[in-house]
C-alpha cells in the first residue's frame, strides 16, 4: 500500500505541472470557437447569405426587413436536438433567439463545404404568417 502512496503523489504532481504548463501557454485565449454551436454560426454569419420565399415572406409579415433579422441572429444559440445535422450534403439547423421579449426561431441550411448558407424559415411565437 506505501508504493501505491507514492505512485499516486507522483501522478497528482505530474497532473499539477501539465495543468500548470497548460495555463501558461494557453491561459487567457479564448477557445470557445471550437465548440459545435460557435462553429455553426460562424459559418452563417461568415458565407453567402440567401434567402428563400418563404423567408422573405415570413420576414416581411414579422417586420424583421432590411438587417434587423441580423440582430435576431446575433442572440440565436443552435438547437442541436431539433437540427438536422447529419443531412447531406447540407444540414439544417434550427436556432432559437429572444429578441425584445419575443421567441424567434430561424431555421438554416448551411453548406459549409461551399461556403453559403440559405434562410429556410422564421417563425416567431404568437404570430402566424400565412407563407
């Protein structure tokens, strides 16, 4: 039992300095790009953007023309759950946001391969457009 003490003292030790390596290389960068939801909108807001009818339709009945869909899209986190992700060759997915008390919920289709990225749908809550 001693050698399993010592054993496990040399491994925290270990365990302590690589941590501590780690801080210092790596300490205040931030790294959360790499997660699936920043990834997903970073490359819809970074590609070509269009639009389908029914979008144009249902952002004209919403009042979100010009840019102000933007800001809806700037509060957006993806729904992973909901999403479409293993579509090929473009998954589609469903992002929800809350803009000036009101839920949003958009739905992409993003060809990261190609570098463009279609507005399927909007919908926001208490509201029917008949698109």
């Amino acid at each position: 039992m001693k050698g399993f003490w010592r054993r496990f003292k040399t491994y925290l030790v270990g365990v302590g300095l690589g941590l501590l390596i780690t801080y210092i290389f790596f300490g205040d960068r931030d790294i959360s790009f790499w997660t699936p939801q920043n990834r997903v909108l970073t490359a819809i807001d970074s590609s070509e953007v269009s639009i389908s009818p029914k979008a144009i339709c249902q952002l004209a009945c919403l009042n979100l023309q010009d840019d102000k869909w933007k800001e809806v899209q700037a509060l957006a986190s993806v729904d992973f759950s909901e999403s479409q992700t293993q579509e090929k060759p473009c998954p589609i997915y469903k992002l929800r946001a809350i803009y000036q008390d009101e839920n949003y919920l958009l739905l992409w289709e993003v060809c990261e391969g190609d570098e463009k990225v279609k507005m399927l749908e909007v919908q926001k809550s208490n509201s029917i457009c008949n698109c």
